[in-house]
C-alpha cells in the first residue's frame, strides 16, 4: 500500500518511520539539525510542488536514497490517509 504525498510522490506505508509537523517540531534544535544533516547529504525529497512545506515524513531509505519527504499536506491529512486502505 501507498501514502499519496502530494505532487504524485508515492511512499510505501511500510517504509514510514513517521509523520511530522514542521511547524512544531522544528522549533527543536535536533529537529533542525537532522533535517539539515539530511539536505546536506541529499537524503530529501521535495514533494511539496513549490509551495511552503507544512509536513514532513521519516522515511526507510527509499531507492531513491532519500529519507525525508517534505509535503504541503497538513500532517493530520497525511496521518488519514495513511489510516485509509489502498491507494488514497
């Protein structure tokens, strides 16, 4: 099964470690330094289409190499969706 990011970016569910608010949780030093260590290390993956990314989601290392997703989506739509069956 898969978590439709936004922008037709696809994750497995299997794969997802976690769903974020960017908002509250970087207000975290750590927070901010692991998404910096995974930018520098090209571990990101935009999927937010341009738009100011309202969520992020920890992935498994995907075959892409990224880590982190970040999506315009709020983190309670994606924790919906990743609740429902199937392809959402």
């Amino acid at each position: 099964m898969y978590l439709h990011l936004g922008n037709d970016n696809l994750v497995r569910k299997r794969d997802v470690i976690g769903v974020f608010d960017l908002d509250v949780s970087s207000q975290s030093h750590l927070t901010r330094a692991f998404l910096r260590a995974a930018e520098q290390s090209g571990g990101v993956l935009d999927a937010s289409g341009g738009e100011l990314p309202k969520s992020f989601v920890v992935c498994a290392a995907l075959e892409t190499g990224q880590r982190v997703c970040l999506s315009q989506l709020n983190a309670s739509t994606l924790l919906r969706r990743s609740e429902g069956t199937g392809f959402e």
